[in-house]
C-alpha cells in the first residue's frame, strides 16, 4: 500500500502544480503521463502477485510446451526489441513440456524478457534458450547488460528491490521466483564475466536460468 501511495501522492502534487501554472502545460502532461504509467505498473504487477497465490491453491494445470509459449511472449515484446535493435534470437527445442498453468509461463516469460531487454545496451544481442536437460526444463534468457552485484543478488527477488529504484518496482523479478516457487522449481541470475588484467573481472552480461520439473505426456 506505501509502494501504491507514493506515486499518486506524487500525481496530486503533479496536478497541483500545473493548475497553478508552475510549469508549461505540455511538460506537464508528460509528467502526469509518466507518474500514471508507473502506478499503473506497480497496481499490476501487485495484482500479479496476489494472482500467484491465488493460482498456487489451485491444483488445476496443463501440460504445456514450454517453447511456445516463449514465442509467443517473445512476439509481443517485439516491438520493444526492435525499438533497442537488439540482435535477438530464440532457440527452442520441440517438446519441452511442463505442467503449470499457462498464465504462470506467460508472465514468468514475460517479465524475465522485459527485464533483459530493459537492461540490453541498444545494438546488443538478446538469446533465449528453451531445452531439456535431464528431468528439467530450462529456459535461459542471456542478455549483454550489466550484470548484478553481489550485494544486490542477495535481495534482488525481495520485492521493491530494484536494483535500480527510479526504473521500477522491483516486483518483478519477485514475481518471477513466485511463480518458479509455485512450479516446483529454480530460478538463478548468473553475470558472465571475462579476465580482467588491471583487477575484479569485467562483467560482460547476465544469464536468467529457469528450471522447472519436465513432464512426459505419458505419464
């Protein structure tokens, strides 16, 4: 409720002031609209969250192909990947199958994509990776960002805990290791990092690994 608080109080003041003319009215519009677009983000990944539980009492799931419901998501989000012209790519095997519900693979996919493609330098390359190893599904989301310290990683799937406040909610990445949780599995974020010569390693991206418990169609 405090999270929520915050940006309309923000909002209000916001409205107050382009009422008393303290700033040009289209400035201010812009102001509103981008005060308007993060409470309305933090109202629904807070829905998200409740919706988690809410589908974790609930024994009801299919058995779904993990690798197209990655396509799917990575559809919608690309008109954002190609806004970053980001050198995307997708490689899925066949039948990777998990049993969840689908709204929970969906919103899994989908915030651990716009993560990486929020943190993606413009130009840099985006993979996702869907196969089975043994008796688990992965999915890898490998993006060039910059990585996570080790500090942070230690809070990083509390919620609020973005590791950078002015850019999000932090509910995120919370909302994924819920689900992952709910599904019987794990989730890591994981920076790859090369030598470097004049001291700590250099951090060259993040790896997301998701694995979740692989269902048979048989059985």
């Amino acid at each position: 409720a405090h999270q929520l608080r915050t940006p309309l109080a923000v909002l209000k003041a916001q409205v107050q002031s382009a009422r008393r003319g303290d700033v040009a009215p289209e400035q201010a519009l812009v102001e509103i609209s981008q005060t308007v677009e993060r409470a309305t983000t933090l109202a629904n990944q807070m829905l998200s969250l409740a919706k988690v539980e809410q589908l974790r009492q609930q024994p009801e799931s299919a058995l779904l192909d993990l690798g197209d419901v990655v396509r799917h998501i990575a559809l919608d989000l690309s008109p954002l990947v190609a806004d970053k012209a980001l050198d995307f790519e997708l490689a899925a095997d066949d039948a990777v199958t998990v049993r969840a519900h689908q709204w929970m693979l969906q919103e899994l996919t989908r915030n651990l994509l716009h993560n990486a493609i929020k943190h993606s330098p413009a130009g840099a390359p985006l993979s996702v990776r869907v196969h089975a190893e043994g008796d688990e599904a992965v999915l890898t989301v490998r993006d060039d960002g910059p990585g996570i310290s080790a500090e942070l990683r230690q809070r990083l799937f509390a919620p609020f805990s973005a590791g950078n406040t002015a850019s999000g909610s932090g509910l995120g990445l919370a909302i994924c290791r819920e689900i992952v949780l709910a599904l019987g599995g794990r989730i890591s974020l994981d920076n790859r990092t090369v030598p470097n010569p004049g001291g700590a390693d250099r951090v060259t991206g993040l790896d997301a690994v998701v694995r979740l418990p692989l269902s048979r169609h048989n059985g």
